[in-house]
C-alpha cells in the first residue's frame, strides 16, 4: 500500500491534504467531521489581528497606560477577558483534544504591533503550529515595495520570537518580484509557505450603487496560478511549500504535488461537496501511485516542477501565441 505521507513545516501528516482555514474549521463539531474523513491537518478559522488589538487597546485605556509601553505585556497576560480571544485559545485547546491529526491556528495580520504576544497563547493552548494569513494592500502611495515587504519580515521575527511551535505564511501573489521575495522570506525562521491566500473580492451592484462581494469559492480553473509559482518556487526555497485555491479533486493534489508541493490546503470543495470529498481524493492520490508503482509522496514530488523540466519557460510564458497562435478560438 502506498504511503502517503508527507512532512509539512516540520510536522508529519497522514497524507497532504490540509484543511484550509475557514468557517468551517471555526467548531469542534465540524474539525471532528473533517477529522474523521481523512484530512492530513487542519488550520482552524482565523481570528483576526483586530480582535486582538482592540481588546489590548481597552485593557490599556482602563488602565491608563500607553498602547506601546512593553513593561505592560504581563499586565495583558492575565487581564485579557475578551470573548473572542478565550473562546480561540478554548477553540484550540477542544479541537487538540477531539482529533488526533495537527491542529494549526491561523491570525490573519496587517502589522506587527503587540498583539504578537498572542502568538504564546496559541502555543500554550496546544496548537501544533501557527499560520499567519498576512495582505498587506499596497494602497498607500506614500508607502514603497520595500515598505510594505519589510512588514512581514516584522511580523515574522516578532512571532518566531515568541513561541517554539512551526510558524507558517500564507501569501499572496502581489509582490513586485515574487520569485525572489518567495525565496527570501523563505530563508526566514518560517517553516512553511503557503501559496496563494485568497481575499475578499469586491465588486459593485450597479443598481443599488454599493460594494457587494464577488465570488466567494474558488473554481479548478484558479489552481494554475499556485501550480505555477508552486513549480518555478519548489526548487529554490529553503522551507515547506502548500498549494492553496482551486484544488478540488485528486487530480489536484497530484498536479500540486507534482509541481513540489509538500501538502495542499483546500476549502471550496469542502464547502461544495461536504467533508466526504476528502476520502474520493485520497483515493484518487493512491490509485494515480499505484498506477505509476510510486510507493511513497517523494518518489513524485516536483516531477514536474521547473528544474526537472528541459523547456523551463512552460511555467514562465504569460502569452497565449506559443500554443494557440494557430487557433480560431482566439
């Protein structure tokens, strides 16, 4: 039988599915079903840096202190009461205790202020690991590529500061330089990246002249930008990658895999097809290494990836007249 193992940011799973955060990684009772249909790891529902912060921002006030005076940290320790940030670490503590697959929290975060002291709450409450969800829009002119880069490497020593447990990095694909930014922050002390995060996408209802919400599930069709960067990246960072959206079926986790992802993390297909479509897709992983005689995830992993390709630019082309030039479709 196949081994379907993999190693992830230091932590070994089952097999390379992962449970992405989300609504439905936010109760025990949904992390148990997830669980039990086979998932290799979950990352529960993000609690969000302002949940953090504003809970700090009252603790403070109260106390009349200043937001950025440190000696204060202790003080937050055991003054915090806030709901959202206990009912998380419980979160934590209940879905350890309910699954016996790695449990990773996730703080979605847009600067590296004090809340990262959080971050030891989250070890101490038993999370296998920790992801931080991180976009920083560049949307502030005054601000420069480099500005909104240095960031995250802020939010990253605070964090791998505090706490012993795997620190992960889920990104986006909006950097001026992606493949020289991916292996640089990979050369951090994270253990894992993720590629890509998907956002919020806005659009407009014309009629009533408001913000609404674009498409909120992913579709096959979005896994191609995560199997592109997953394979021109693969070879060249020095931590764990994980393939995010569009990964919908077994097909792919194989195609991820593949291209040199060491696990994936899926969301919309749970979503859409229930928990159950976990078992289908390991299925489908061990029938395609049965059908190559691969006994384990290495004997595939970054197949097809950059490096062991002869023509390296398939990966890298952004037009369409190499393949289709000849076609009446376009």
């Amino acid at each position: 039988m196949a081994d379907l193992s993999t190693i992830y940011a230091g932590l070994k799973l089952k097999n390379p599915i992962i449970a992405g955060s989300s609504g439905l990684t936010g109760t025990v009772e949904s992390i148990k079903k997830i669980a039990e249909n086979g998932a290799g790891a979950i990352v529960l529902k993000s609690i969000f840096e302002e949940e953090i912060t504003n809970e700090y921002e009252k603790v403070l006030e109260s106390a009349g202190a200043s937001y950025y005076e440190m000696e204060y940290l202790d003080y937050f320790d055991y003054k915090i009461k806030s709901d959202n940030i206990n009912k998380y670490l419980k979160l934590i503590t209940e879905a350890k205790a309910a699954v016996s697959i790695p449990v990773i929290a996730s703080i979605n975060c847009v600067s590296s202020h004090e809340w990262t002291y959080f971050a030891k709450k989250i070890e101490e409450a038993g999370a296998d690991a920790i992801e931080l969800n991180i976009f920083i829009t560049a949307s502030d002119i005054t601000k420069t590529s480099d500005d909104i880069e240095n960031m995250y490497f802020e939010i990253i020593d605070k964090i791998t500061q505090k706490v012993s447990i795997p620190v992960t990095l889920k990104l986006s694909s909006h950097f001026t330089d992606l493949t020289n930014f991916i292996k640089i922050i990979s050369e951090t002390k994270i253990k894992g990246l993720v590629l890509f995060n998907k956002f919020f996408s806005p659009d407009i209802d014309i009629e009533k002249r408001k913000i609404v919400s674009g498409p909120v599930f992913s579709s096959p069709e979005d896994i191609s930008k995560s199997l592109r960067w997953v394979a021109i990246s693969s070879n060249n960072v020095s931590c764990s990658l994980a393939a995010s959206t569009g990964i919908h079926d077994g097909e792919g986790v194989i195609k991820q895999i593949l291209a040199g992802a060491d696990a994936v993390q899926i969301v919309s297909t749970i979503y859409k097809n229930g928990a159950e479509i976990i078992p289908e897709m390991i299925k489908d992983l061990e029938e395609f290494m049965k059908r190559y005689n691969y006994s384990k995830i290495s004997d595939f992993k970054g197949e097809m990836s950059n490096k062991n390709l002869k023509e390296v630019h398939l990966y890298e082309r952004m037009q369409f007249m190499r393949y289709f030039s000849d076609k009446d479709i376009l």
